[in-house]
C-alpha cells in the first residue's frame, strides 16, 4: 500500500516537472483595450458600445501571434481591422498621418460580427517586441455599416495607437 502511495506520488510530481517545463511559461503576453473612436467625430450610424482587445501573444518560432476581440458587434456584417503605418501627413496622398494601405504584414483581417463578441487571429513574422514597442502604427476597425474609407476618419468604429 505505501509502495503504491509512493509510486503514485512520484508519478504526480513527475508530471507536474513535465508540464511546468514546457517553455511556454516563458513567452509573453500582452493585451491592450480600445474603446469607441471618440478622437474623431464619428459620422454613422453603429452603436456606440463597440469595444476591442488586442491580445499579442510570442510564439516559441520567434513571430507573434495578434489576437482581435471585438464585443457589441452587429450581427451577420463584414468589420474591416488593419494596421495602418504611421507616415508623415506631408508625404501621404491625402495628408493622413498613416500610411493610407493597410499593412497585411501586421495585421489585416475582416471579421464578420456575431451579435456579440467575436474574435480573429493573426500571425505575423514581427516579433513581440517589435510589436509592442517599435512598430510605430495605427490599429484600426472601420464602420461596417458604411462604405470603407482609409481616408475619412469619420467612418473609423475604434482607431488607435497599434498594441500599446
């Protein structure tokens, strides 16, 4: 009996050495909060309840993995959510403080809302700290209920600095 007890405890600690040493313990972790677009007037017609979580997750690979949570969506439509590169206003088309093409490199998904709160994930090859600390850009979710423009700030549901 106290052989049994002993094996099964041994065989308990074991496994917690097994999992707690999986490396991933290790990788960071970040998530940042956005609320409704209120730096720009909004022109439109969404609710104004919308908010997102960006979740940037390292990967063991050396990428990272961007997580995009929007909650009070409107059921069955299309959210365009991209980066957008900061630019000087003076060198841009129409004098926007970005670059007015999304960066797919970082993120660029379309997200189709639920009634509630859905998400999408995507991987990029920057890593976490490029992420978090040195890529200098806009996260952005247009309006879904209105033809998107990268132009007008006005049709933007939640616009942000990206990851911070």
């Amino acid at each position: 009996m106290k052989l049994n007890l002993l094996l099964a405890t041994a065989l308990l600690l074991t496994g917690l050495m097994m999992t707690s040493c999986g490396g991933d313990d290790d990788l960071a972790s970040t998530s940042f909060d956005y609320g409704f677009n209120t730096a720009t007037p909004y022109v439109g017609t969404h609710s104004d309840d919308l908010t997102a979580e960006m979740t940037v997750t390292e990967l063991e690979s050396g990428n990272t993995m961007i997580n995009v949570e929007l909650t009070n969506t409107v059921d069955g439509v299309t959210y365009n959510i991209h980066a957008h590169d900061a630019a000087d206003a003076s060198s841009t088309p129409n004098g926007t403080p970005y670059n007015e093409s999304p960066n797919s490199a970082v993120f660029a998904q379309q997200l189709v809302g639920n009634g509630g709160t859905a998400s999408i994930s995507q991987e990029t090859t920057l890593d976490y700290t490029a992420v978090t600390t040195t890529y200098d850009g806009f996260f952005v979710v247009h309006d879904p209920l209105q033809d998107i423009s990268t132009v007008d700030l006005s049709t933007y549901l939640i616009v942000g600095a990206f990851a911070r």
